[in-house]
C-alpha cells in the first residue's frame, strides 16, 4: 500500500511539470513547440533508464521512476494524436514519423540512460 501512495505523490509533480512545459512551449519555442510532447517522452526514457542504472532500492525506484518521471511523460498523447493526424492527409507522413520516433526512439535513449545511471 505505501508503495502506491509514494508512487502516486511522484506522480503529482511529474503531471504538473508535465502541464508546465506544455504551457510554456508554445509561448517559448512558437511551432516548435509541437516536439515538446517527444522531448518530454525521450527525456522520460533517459532518465527512467538513468534510475534503473543507478539501481535505486525499492522505495525510490517508486517515487522516482514509476512516480515522478511516469507522471511526466505521456505515452498516450502520440496515440491520440496519430488517430487524429491520419484524419487529415497533410499531416500523416508528419505525425506517422513522430509517433514510430516517440516509441522506437526510447528504447536507445532508455539504454543510454541505464548505462550513465550504472557509472554515475
């Protein structure tokens, strides 16, 4: 039971640093802000993968990765956004590409993570 609720007070800052970067995107970077969903997601990997390296014990694996850095990204948000860019023939090759990124892409960033958090 105290592993759900440590992982579910990480989870709180990790959504609410989530929403702050997706509101501020857009007044810092302009149209780029559209990547901010992928940079949140492959930070999420690395980092993730950077706390599995370190092989933190139980408790802080849970706040930290599950918690914190779960509550952060959103691996959902490609999906919903693939089944509304197919809709619309312009953005496919553009929104197909980001989403085979988001997903193949973490599994690298993932291992280049676990790899600096085993020699931190």
């Amino acid at each position: 039971m105290m592993q759900i609720v440590v992982a579910g007070l990480g989870a709180i800052f990790g959504s609410m640093a989530r929403f702050s970067l997706l509101e501020l995107a857009p007044k810092v970077f302009g149209k780029a802000s559209a990547w901010m969903v992928m940079v949140i997601n492959l930070s999420a990997a690395l980092l993730i993968g950077f706390a599995y390296g370190m092989q933190l014990p139980v408790m802080q694996n849970t706040f930290w990765a599950t918690g914190i850095l779960g509550g952060y990204s959103t691996f959902s948000t490609p999906i919903v956004a693939l089944a509304n860019g197919l809709q619309n023939p312009g953005e496919r090759v553009s929104i197909i590409g980001q989403t085979l990124l988001a997903f193949v892409g973490g599994v690298p960033v993932l291992l280049l993570g676990a790899w600096l958090g085993a020699h931190f």
